[in-house]
C-alpha cells in the first residue's frame, strides 16, 4: 500500500507535548521517527520502515511509565518477583501495546489519516519466537498481568537471536526454517551494556582457608562469558505500570584478540567471540546429542546466573543488605530449566560474598519457589554427572553436600528406609549416575505448586509423593490463566464490542464479570448478534486458509479445531482416526446426516521427535485424499496451518466452533488453550485431564463433551495390563481406519511411511489412543447433533464464555501474590522529566 499525499512533514500541526496522545502530535511523531531514527522519507519507506516509526512512537510513550515504574521501585525497595523462564513466548508486540496503553483506536485513526493500515503495518513485526508453547505463553501472560495487578516484577530469560524454527510444510512433511526474528532489528529493546556480569564455565575448584580461618573455595573456570541485558517493556492494562522482560545476551569478554590476529590466525582471532556466542544464538538445540546437552545446561547457567547477579546489584543499588535478599525478591522457577538456582544462588552468597552454608542456605531456601509443569518423569530434567561436573564443577561440589545434608534429615525423618533415600537423592544411581533437577528444586524452594487441580494432586500422588509426605506444607494448587487482553480484546474485537455494549468494559481487567453474560444466553436477538460474530471470524479464517492452503472453506461447517505442539501425548492421531472413520462412514453412506465439517490442525513438532512428524505428514495425507475426493464435496475438509505462532493462534481462536482438548487423562498438566478457546466462544470435547476438570466444572457438564478414561482408570487399565490389540480385534471401524493408513491410502500407495506410527499404537500405545478411540467418535457424534441445533449451541458458546472468569491470568497472579509471593501492589505514579531531572541533581 503506498501513503497518500497526507504523508507531509509539513502539513501536521507541531504540538509542544512530545508524547501526547492527540491524534495531531501522534501523527507528528511518527513522522519524526521514520525521518529521525529510520532515516526515510515517505517516497522512499517500506511498509517496515512505517512500522518501526510506529513501533518507535508508541515505545516513546511506553518511557515515562517504564521510568517511572523503576524509580518507584528504586526509591521505595518494592518487593520484586523475579520470574525465570528460559521460554517467552511475547507474541508481537504491537497492538498488544496499544491495548494496554488504551490507545488503539486513536492511533488507528492517526494512521488512516496518514493514508497507511494500522492491520497492514502490525503484519510487518517479526514474532519474537522465545518459546515452544505453552509453557512460554503462560510467562507472557503472566508478565501481562503483574504489571495489570501493579506487582514489581522482572521476568528474567534469555535473548535467543534465532527463535522457535518457521514452520514449513513440503510435500505434506515439516521442514525447519531459521527464525531470524532480529534481522531487522526490535524497536521493542533497549540494550543496557552497563549492567553486563560474566558468567564463568568449566576448569576446576581449589580449596583454601580465608583469613578467618575458614573453609573457602575458588572456581577457576575454563572459559568466561559475558551476559549482556536488553529490556522489553511490559506495560500494565490501563495502568501508570511498565514493568520490565530482561533477556541476556551472550558475549565475548572481548570479541577480538589482537595477538592472534597479528600472528596470521584470522579465524582464531574471532572464534571466542563465536563460541561464545553460541549460548544464546538459539531456542533449545537438538539435545539427542551430548554437544546439545551440554549446550542446553549452559544456556540455563547462563542466564541463571546472569540474573541473580543483576538482583544483587540491585540489591546493593538499593542499599540493602544481602541478609534482606529474600525480603526484597522472590523468585519464581518456571518449571526445572531454571532449577539450578539453588546451586548458583549458594554458591554466589558463599564463594563472592563470604557468607556461610547455613546463612546463604537460609536465604536461598526463603527466596525460591518453583513451579512444575509436567507429568511425565521423562520430562523432568536430569543431567549427566560427568557433564554436569566438567562444565559446572563447583556447583557439582555444592549439590552433593546439599544432597549429603538433606538424606541426612530424610535418614532422621525415616530411619531404616534406604529405598526412600534413594528416590529421593538429588542424584539418581539407579544406572548412569544423573543430577535430578526436579529434586534439585523441591529441595531448595519454599513452595512447590503444580498448574491445575488434578496436577497438583497427580504431583502429590505419584512424580513427587516422596517430597509431599516430606514437605506436605510446601505444596499447592495455582490453576493457570490466561490474558484477556490479547486473547480476546486483540484478538476477537467483534466479541470484545459486543461485550463491552452488553457489560460494560471493567471485565477486561475483572474477568469475572464475564457471568453477567449468562442473563444473555437465551436471548434471541443476542444469540442471533452471538453467531453472526462467530460467523465473521469464521469468514475471516476461511479466507486465510483460501490464501495460505488454497482451499475452498465453507465458513457454515463446524469448524473443529486442535492447535498446539504436536506430540503423542496430545493424541493429535485420535482426531485423525475419527476424521478417518467419518471419511469412511460417508463414502459408505453418502445420504449419511451428518453436519458439515472443517477440522483444522495446526503445530510445531521438535526437530529431533520422528513420530511426531509423522503425525504432522498423516493429517496432510488425510488432507490431500479427501479434499480431492469429489464425493466430499463441501462435507469434510482438513487444513494444516503451517508456523502455528501467537500471531495465528489470535486467527484461530475466535473462529473456532469445537476446541479438540484429547490427552490422554493424567498427562497434560494444565493446558492454556483450553481456556483461550472457551473465552472466544468454543465449545470444548475433551477428557477429565489439566485444567478441563475445572473448565468443566466451571461451565457445566451440559456445556462440555466428555469422553475418555478417568486419570484412575488410566492407572487401573495399565496396571491390569493393557494390550492395543484387543481393541484392534474388537472394533471394525478402529480396524478399518488403522488398515487404511497401513496399506498407503494416505501415502500414495506407500505402505511403509507409518508403519512406525501404527506399530507404536499396535504393540504399546502408551497413550491409551485405542481404548478411548470408540468412546470419543461416539461423543463426536453427540457434538454433529448439538450443532446442528443452532440456538442450543449458540447458548453453549455464549454460556462457555460467561462462565471463563475464573481462567483470567489475572486470578492466577493474585493467588500467587497471596498464597506464595507475598508481593504488595505499587501504584505508579507518572513522574515528569523535570522531576527527574531535580532527583538527579539531589
């Protein structure tokens, strides 16, 4: 799109504010932007350089509240919640700002008077990928909502220059693209080279007794790295609150050796620079190898230690006492990738501060809380002990005299128990000897919280029921949340006018509002508004998929949605089996009654997990047979939306009629889709596992599709012994569909291309996929029924969303700041430039 002629420098009126709000001075400083900073005039700006004026413009305003923020927290020594992710999934940042800043309508304006498309220049911001999924959008969200609540915060990860991989999709396969998300720069960031720390890695430990007559020890390292931050604002939701996201850099204590150079090595003379470097060139490396391994524990050193060096900064910018840590931060472990916290927190305090084991471990103990996102003991992280020594060896030294002092009190507690101690152990000798990060966690922290009802209670139950009869006192619940800020007032705008013309607009930032709807939900002429909105959406996505797969959608069928990571767990081949069986039901009955559908499907598989893509080239193969299958017609469609990210996911969720939530019951620990769906009107099927149990509870039964074994039957069916074939042998239709992908149906003829998808179902099928199989093509049914009773599922779309109040990540913060931060909101208020300027001169 080129500008109008209304782009001139000279024809906006010059306002003395410099970041008002006015349409006159916004259009004003945009152009100051794209002529100061991007260098353009509007004859010769891209559509990028237009973005980044704006970029630039809307961050100017961003300023005073972030400044003001830090000044406040500096004068008044907030208690801070120091929350480390080494996943943060931001999405872009763009409109999200404009939200929260309440100004998107005026800067919308601003723009269309300039000629341009504010939709057209959001398109333009590269998606800063710094997460895999749900575990990173859950810390974006959660960073939303602080700064909304006005609770200090910092969100602490690291600044990966390539992201999550672009997702492409050949000849039905995914292929990994490198996701250069800063080739053109992130108006978003400020660089802060003057708080650099250096990180040190390998060598070995020397003993030595200090002055005092004490014991010390001195690391002398291999290799030392620079860890350089950069600062992303996170403005609150219609509040003075700008709280700050600080990724580190990884860099060269000096990026070129002169000797080297000078002695004819060109390449030598760089390559520290390089091999430093490679800590935070990229999201999780491939880690089936050992270079990966130890490549991944360095980037968790890495910015682990960069960060609690930064606290104690503040800590002593802030003229507070090392004693007063756990009084002025809280830390916050997102999952076990930050886990060695324990060890580098003990090991600053004692090794560069000269305090004692039993004072730096009183501190460390108050300061760390660690959340656990997982079910599957696969996934709880554990290094080698050889690996870990030689890169960490000091912190090696330090784990084994917390673990030595903590069998000790576990000996006290259950004499003559040596099985305990060994499930317990910090380190696992049960073959190659491992470091157990989870333990690691548990053991150093003051809280321990799973992310739903039923995770917590699995937690107790099962993965840590040695740590809850330890320390019942230690654990509790957290239910995850989501923003409504950007997953529905960003991203469903229609919806988001219709409430706010029916409620009013405060349950933007009090979700629970939401039940004021229910009043609503048989209301004709509002069920009537309810689903031409979802139609409009529906529209819209149809037409994305018309450019994106080039296929025809009926925007009237059902759309039935699952997005998120692909993985066997989250049975993604259980919707396909059904799509299968349907496909075989209509070609056998084609007077079959039976709404139209559009299954929809869309996510990432990890590089290295083979089966995983299989069941991405399944869905396509499905795809391709029966979207080119005359006989279908408009009846059944699949689409896989290649590169699903935040950005699409916003596409998504408002057009989706049916939320696909099928893992198998006692596996997914929470699930924020689950909510994102519901909050935009989706009506969910799913099993009791994660957060649907409270989701369904919440909603009511009679507004959710429940099918599947229970987390007690899973446990009972495995434990009487499980075999896939029986329900192979005994279903025709399970038979039929599992045959058909053997003989090549959806493989050109090729047989052979999921025989190790099939054989894994036939011979163990560890996620139960064929015993819930016949139960969840029968709930399947009920859903073509209820949506075909227009009004009925219209009352459960708009009674799914009134009754989503509880899901706001907004809740989830206040629970935290109660039961485990103990964290005071701080009102902000806006201090001027020459406020600032007279604290300086004082």
């Amino acid at each position: 799109m080129q500008p109008a002629a209304n782009l001139n420098h000279a024809a906006v009126q010059v306002e003395d504010d410099r970041t008002g709000l006015t349409p006159e001075t916004l259009k004003r400083a945009f152009l100051d932007n794209l002529f100061y900073i991007q260098g353009k005039f509007p004859r010769l700006a891209t559509q990028h350089d237009y973005y980044m004026a704006l970029a630039y413009t809307v961050r100017d305003r961003l300023l005073q509240r972030w400044i003001s923020t830090a000044a406040a927290y500096t004068e008044q020594g907030s208690r801070t919640v120091a929350y480390l992710s080494a996943e943060f999934l931001m999405g872009p940042q763009l409109g999200h700002n404009l939200v929260n800043l309440g100004i998107y309508d005026i800067v919308q304006q601003a723009v269309a008077d300039l000629g341009l498309n504010l939709d057209e220049l959001m398109e333009q911001e590269a998606e800063p990928g710094l997460g895999n999924g749900g575990l990173g959008r859950l810390a974006a969200c959660y960073l939303d909502s602080m700064a909304t609540l006005e609770v200090p915060s910092l969100g602490y990860g690291i600044r990966y220059e390539f992201g999550i991989f672009r997702q492409d999709i050949r000849n039905g396969q995914q292929v990994e693209v490198t996701d250069k998300w800063l080739r053109l720069g992130n108006p978003w960031e400020l660089p802060r080279p003057e708080w650099a720390v250096d990180v040190k890695l390998g060598g070995h430990t020397e003993a030595y007794t200090d002055r005092s007559g004490r014991y010390r020890v001195r690391w002398i390292p291999y290799q030392v790295i620079k860890g350089v931050p950069y600062d992303m604002p996170i403005a609150g939701y219609r509040t003075n609150t700008c709280n700050t996201l600080r990724l580190w850099s990884a860099q060269a204590p000096e990026a070129f050796d002169f000797e080297i150079f000078n002695s004819g090595d060109y390449l030598g003379a760089v390559q520290d620079k390089l091999s430093s470097e490679n800590l935070s060139k990229v999201l999780y490396p491939n880690d089936n190898i050992s270079q990966g391994k130890r490549l991944r524990l360095a980037q968790q050193i890495f910015f682990v230690s960069c960060s609690l060096q930064d606290m104690l900064r503040i800590l002593a910018r802030q003229g507070l006492a090392l004693s007063q840590f756990s009084q002025k931060f809280v830390i916050q472990l997102n999952d076990t990738h930050p886990a060695v916290t324990v060890a580098e927190l003990m090991r600053l305090l004692m090794d560069e501060h000269g305090l004692s084991w039993d004072a730096a471990w009183d501190i460390t103990q108050r300061s760390i809380a660690y959340t656990n996102h997982t079910l599957m003991p696969e996934a709880l992280e554990k290094w080698p002990v050889d690996m870990f020594g030689q890169l960490l060896p000091r912190h090696l030294e330090i784990i084994y005299e917390i673990n030595h002092r903590f069998l000790e009190q576990v000996r006290a507690r259950f004499p003559d128990d040596s099985d305990r101690l060994r499930r317990l152990s910090l380190i696992d000798e049960s073959g190659e000897r491992y470091v157990r990060m989870a333990h690691l966690a548990c053991v150093g922290s003051f809280s321990i919280n799973g992310v739903a009802a039923l995770h917590t209670e699995l937690l107790k139950q099962d993965v840590l029921k040695d740590f809850y009869e330890l320390y019942p006192e230690k654990f509790n619940s957290k239910t995850n949340g989501v923003t409504p800020r950007r997953f529905m007032v960003l991203s469903n705008p229609r919806q988001t006018e219709m409430l706010n013309r029916t409620i009013g607009d405060t349950w933007v930032s009090r979700l629970d509002e939401l039940k004021r709807l229910e009043a609503k939900a048989e209301d004709p002429s509002f069920q009537h508004d309810w689903h031409m909105i979802k139609q409009a959406n529906k529209g819209d996505l149809a037409n994305y998929m018309a450019k994106q797969n080039g296929l025809v959608i009926n925007p009237e069928s059902l759309f039935d949605v699952q997005v998120k990571r692909i993985h066997e767990y989250k049975r993604q081949h259980l919707n396909v089996l059904h799509i299968i069986t349907l496909y075989h039901r209509l070609k056998a009955s084609p007077n079959l009654e039976v709404p139209p559908r559009t299954f929809i499907f869309g996510g990432k598989a990890a590089p290295g997990y083979h089966v995983a893509k299989l069941m991405i080239r399944l869905v396509n193969g499905v795809a391709e047979v029966i979207n080119h299958d005359p006989a279908m017609r408009d009846r059944l469609k699949v689409v896989f939306l290649r590169n699903f990210n935040v950005r699409l996911a916003q596409r998504i969720y408002p057009a989706a009629d049916l939320s696909e939530q099928i893992s198998m019951a006692g596996k997914e620990a929470s699930g924020t889709g689950n909510m994102k769906f519901a909050l935009n009107g989706a009506v969910t099927i799913g099993t009791l596992d994660g957060a649907n149990v409270e989701i369904r509870d919440e909603v009511g039964a009679e507004n959710f599709f429940l099918f599947g074994l229970t987390a007690p039957e899973v446990y009972a069916l495995k434990a009487q012994g499980y075999n896939p074939w029986d329900y192979y042998q005994g279903d025709p239709e399970l038979k039929q569909a599992l045959d058909s992908i053997l003989v090549g149906t959806f493989s050109r003829g090729d047989g052979e291309v999921f025989k190790p998808l099939i054989d894994s179902l036939l011979n163990w099928d560890p996620y139960l996929l064929l015993a819930d199989y016949q139960d969840y093509v029968a709930c399947q049914e009920r859903v073509g029924q209820a949506f075909c009773d227009r009004t009925h599922w219209t009352r459960m779309s708009i009674l799914n969303v009134a009754r989503m109040g509880l899901f706001s990540s907004d809740r989830s913060i206040q629970d935290y700041c109660r039961d485990v931060w103990r964290t005071p909101a701080v009102p902000i208020e806006l201090t001027d430039h020459a406020q600032l300027g007279e604290t300086l001169a004082v």
